[in-house]
C-alpha cells in the first residue's frame, strides 16, 4: 500500500529500501561489508518481506543461505544452498530455487529443519518438460503453481501443485528476439488474469505471455539497449503494486523504473 520498494543491492552487499517519491533509500540489512558473518552479505540477490513476522527474508547468494533479518537480528533458516530467488505464497509456504541442482524446494514458514520438497526440476540439467536449466526467478499464484524462468532454456515453466511436471507458458523456442522467443529470461510475475510477464534480459524488453499463445507482445522495451526511458539494459526483477503499475529492476542501467501497463 506505501508503495516502499526493497531492493537487493547485490553489489553494494545490502538490502535497501526506498520510501515512496523518496530521494534516497536506507539500508536495513548487511552494508557491513562483503561477508559471512551474521550481519553481513555476500552478493544478495533476492529479497521478500514476511509482513506476518514484519521480517525480510535474503537470498544471500554466496554465503549460500537464506537468512532472515528481524529489527537487526538475523537468523539462518536454510544453509547450504545454491539460492538466487525467493517467493511466498498466501499459504505460508517459503518457495528457493536451487540454480545449481536445477530444482525449486518450498517450506513451510517456520519449518527449516528439513530438506523441503521439490516442487518444480529436481530431474538433472536438461531441457525435458520435467527437467529445469540453471532456474532463476520464481513466482507462485494463488493455486500454488509454481513458474520459473528456466535461464538456459530460455522459457517459462508452470508447474501445478504436484506436477511432475512443468509446461511452457513463454518461450522454449530457442534463444532468440522473435516474438515467439525468449532470450535469457529472468524476472516472472503473473497477474490477475493469468497473464505472465517476463523481464527478456537478452532482447532488454518486458514480455507479456499469455498461457497457451504461441507468441507474446512487447509491454515494455524492445527498443534497443539503452538508458532512455523507454529502453531498458539487461532487466532482472519484476513486480507488481496494487494499482498494476510494474516495476523493473533495470540492472544494466542501475536503476528501478515503473511503468504503467495499459
């Protein structure tokens, strides 16, 4: 609702979070240095707000944890994982890729002390319907599907609850810059009405798919790579605020930029 943004500062090793029309954001993890310490991080690259617990859970890339930071105190939920992306569902449920095992593993909040249950890959490197390529982002809709921008297959994989296995929703006709293409995708978001958005880091544009189409339309982007604002350099993250304004993590221009999607 306050529209605060919280941004994973990768290389500046902190999470930070810029109030609305503010001029500069506050850090409220790490910026202690690159480390393993408690209190500090080592390339985080992913961040999502517990507003239950009023914490910040961190996907700290290479210290290989997910930590949660709670009014300056920090807690370890998972160790000795190849993480890069995060998302929870209304359920409670916390959702971590494994980049290097090509899996998606979800927990129950509160409940670390398991290995979790593979919820989408978990089937080898390969390009199987059942099989994932270096996963990246994550988003879960109110189903509990789980789509995963599957990086080296350049396409967007959902998998049921239960699956055992994924289908394609975006992409997955080779690496490309048609319409039909996808080329190194990382963020994904779904909206309301089922439609999926995707940050097409390789053709510096935002797609948008719709599940069963055969091809997807240029929302936001497409214009080259760029800093004008209408171009977008190598886009990561995406999200979404109550109003259906999208937001993107423009990472090769080192900035955030809403857009409004019509």
């Amino acid at each position: 609702k306050k529209k605060n943004i919280f941004i994973a500062d990768y290389y500046n090793h902190r999470i930070v979070e810029w109030k609305h029309d503010a001029k500069k954001g506050q850090i409220i993890a790490g910026g202690n240095g690159k480390g393993d310490r408690m209190n500090q991080l080592n390339y985080p690259s992913d961040v999502i707000i517990d507003q239950q617990h009023h914490s910040i859970i961190i996907a700290d890339r290479n210290n290989r944890r997910v930590i949660q930071w709670l009014n300056q105190n920090q807690q370890i939920l998972i160790h000795n994982i190849d993480c890069s992306r995060l998302a929870m569902d209304k359920h409670g449920f916390l959702y971590v890729n494994d980049y290097k095992k090509n899996e998606v593993r979800r927990w129950k909040m509160g409940e670390y002390n398991n290995d979790g249950i593979v919820v989408a890959g978990g089937n080898g490197n390969g390009n199987q319907l059942n099989q994932l390529n270096c996963p990246i982002f994550i988003f879960v809709d109110e189903e509990q599907s789980v789509y995963v921008s599957d990086w080296n297959n350049h396409r967007v994989m959902k998998w049921r609850k239960d699956a055992k296995e994924g289908i394609i929703v975006a992409g997955g006709n080779g690496q490309g810059g048609n319409l039909n293409q996808l080329s190194s995708p990382q963020g994904v978001i779904v909206d309301d009405l089922g439609q999926i958005y995707v940050a097409d880091r390789g053709n510096d544009r935002i797609m948008r798919w719709c599940e069963g189409k055969e091809a997807g339309e240029i929302v936001v982007g497409g214009n080259g790579e760029g800093n004008q604002s209408n171009q977008l350099y190598s886009p990561h993250g995406l999200s979404f605020d109550d109003e259906r304004n999208i937001y993107v993590a423009d990472w090769g221009n080192d900035r955030i930029q809403k857009f409004e999607i019509i």
